[in-house]
C-alpha cells in the first residue's frame, strides 16, 4: 500500500487530508504526525487521516509523498531529518510563502534521490484554525509549484497530479519569481499589519482606544498576530524587494494623507480605484475576457447601493454593457 505523510497538521495539512479522503485513492493510505496533540487528535477525528503517528521516523516509513504543513522555521529542520530518515526515491513538497530559501535548504540536506518540490496553496479565504479545514478549501485557487532543479518529472507530475486533486490550477514558477512576487502580495500586508498594531500600541492613549478595537481593527491586525520569528524569516527572504515595496507603500500613504488633509475631491476616486482593483482580483477578472458579465438585475441593484461613480466603475468592470438580456 503506498503512502502520504502529511508533517504538522495545520489548517492547510488537514485540508489536503481531507481532500485527498474524499478522493477514496485506491491502495493509499493517509497519514499523519504533529508535535501538536491536539491537532493530530482533532485531524483523525475529523476524518482527515487513516492513521496518526507520533514518531516521525515511523510515519515517514513507506512514504511515496511527504507534505510539509509547517511553519518556515521548522522547514530547515525537518528537511535535514527528513534527508537521513526518508524512504529513497520520496517527493517532498511544503505550503510555505517563501521559496528561495527552501529551495536553498532542499539542496543542502536533501541526497540524490530524494526530491523537493515547492508548494504554495493561494487561498483567498484564509484558514486560521484547524476547525475550520476543508475538503474543498482549494477549490478554484491557483496552487503555486515550484520544482527544485534536481527533481525529476515524475516527482513534478505527482505534485501536479496532488494540486488537481485538489481541485486547485497548478501555477508554475521559479523560486526566485515566486518570492519577487511574493514580496508584495505577502509580506507587504504583514509588515503593514504589524505596523499597524505597533503604530496604535505605543500611543499613550492605547489603554483607553483598545476598547475601540472591533473587528476591523482585528482582521487588519492579524498578520501581526503570527509567529514574530516567521515573520521575521518571510521579511528577510528578500529584503531589497520588500524595502523597494515599503518605499512605495509610504509614497502612496503620504498621497493618501495630503487628499484627507486638503479635503480634496479626489479622495474618493481613490477610493474607487482601490474599489475597482480588489473587485477586478476578487472576480478573477484582472485579466479581461469576453466572458465578464452581469445581469440587468444586479446593475440595478448595483445603482441602488453603489451610487452612479461607482456603478459606471462597475459597468467597466464586469462589461455589463454587453450584458445578454434574460
């Protein structure tokens, strides 16, 4: 019978168990470890895997496929343990954010035979507690791969054929365009988070304005709330490029504030530009096609709770001038 091991059993980890479950493989069976008890404990009983197993060597036993759901300062760790203790001839692969630093790691502890395969699940619902794992958690998303230069095609092919199983669309780049991007997209929003929360904390009024702290406060916020040493680690993967996207993100607050302090009209096309932009990713429609289309239903409804200006964007966005009439 072959063999998944899936290390760490997060959100992220339980997710594929449970995906890969309700795929019923054929003569595989599921397995997984954690130092966390609680989340094996939960895992299994959430059906997620066949089987839990405390000791790493013995769950590791057998594995054709070993899947990394760990924080990245375990990564370096586990890859070193991982290099003496796997089954020759086992693809490694891991959900982290940051690649080239992985990747680095992969080649310095992983021997010939043994191959590495970067992932990075994009998922636009964030999984922040186990309890909240899914089966269809993937479904949709793009599924970055990103292949170590000494892994073979098949080791490429089996993580692929992992990413469609879950549903998810394989994206494929290198290690160094993954985290260029990366920079922006992820650690961009936790430098923001934390300086958010460091920015309110050290006003001397904080005892008396943390009271004022709902949820907007808490979902901007919650970046800040991560492990401070991967923070750190996933900061300093690319340092220029992220100083770079700092420097722009200050350009543009500062643009910001001279519209608020001027009172000035063009705030809310601002507004309606940042508007737009998260609309256009969130319909997947950054790239346009033919196919964009709203009913005249939603246009009116639109109209009503968007105003004209906002609804002009929207015609823009969604091509509702083309829209077919019911």
């Amino acid at each position: 019978m072959d063999r998944i091991t899936i290390i760490g059993m997060g959100p992220i980890g339980t997710s594929i168990g449970l995906a890969l479950r309700a795929a019923k493989l054929k003569n595989t069976e599921i397995v997984g470890t954690s130092a966390e008890k609680r989340n094996l404990s939960l895992a299994k009983d959430m059906g997620a895997i066949d089987k839990s197993i405390s000791n790493l060597r013995s769950s590791v036993e057998g594995a054709k496929l070993i899947i990394l759901d760990i924080s990245i300062t375990e990564t370096r760790e586990f890859l070193d343990v991982l290099g003496s203790i796997a089954d020759p001839g086992v693809v490694i692969t891991d959900t982290c954010s940051t690649k080239v630093r992985v990747n680095d790691w992969a080649n310095e502890y992983l021997p010939e035979g043994k191959y590495f395969i970067g992932g990075n699940p994009l998922l636009k619902n964030t999984l922040t507690d186990i309890n909240e794992a899914s089966a269809t958690a993937f479904t949709g998303s793009k599924y970055c791969v990103i292949p170590n230069e000494s892994a073979d095609k098949q080791a490429v092919r089996t993580v692929v054929g992992l990413v469609e199983l879950l549903g998810a669309e394989p994206l494929f780049l290198d290690p160094h365009e993954h985290d260029s991007y990366a920079t922006a997209m992820t650690y961009l929003p936790i430098v923001m988070s934390s300086a958010l929360v460091t920015t309110t904390s050290k006003s001397q009024a904080w005892r008396e304005m943390h009271k004022l702290a709902s949820s907007e406060f808490g979902d901007f916020s919650k970046f800040a709330g991560n492990d401070p040493q991967d923070n750190e680690t996933a900061c300093l993967s690319n340092p220029e490029a992220l100083v770079t996207w700092i420097d722009k993100l200050i350009l543009e607050l500062y643009s910001y504030r001279n519209l608020i302090n001027d009172r000035s009209e063009e705030l809310l096309e601002q507004f309606i530009l940042a508007w737009e932009a998260r609309a256009r990713w969130q319909a997947n429609a950054v790239v346009e096609t033919d196919e964009t289309s709203m009913p005249n239903a939603r246009e009116a409804m639109a109209a009503a709770f968007l105003g004209n200006r906002l609804l002009d964007k929207y015609r823009n966005l969604t091509g509702s001038d083309k829209t077919k009439h019911d």
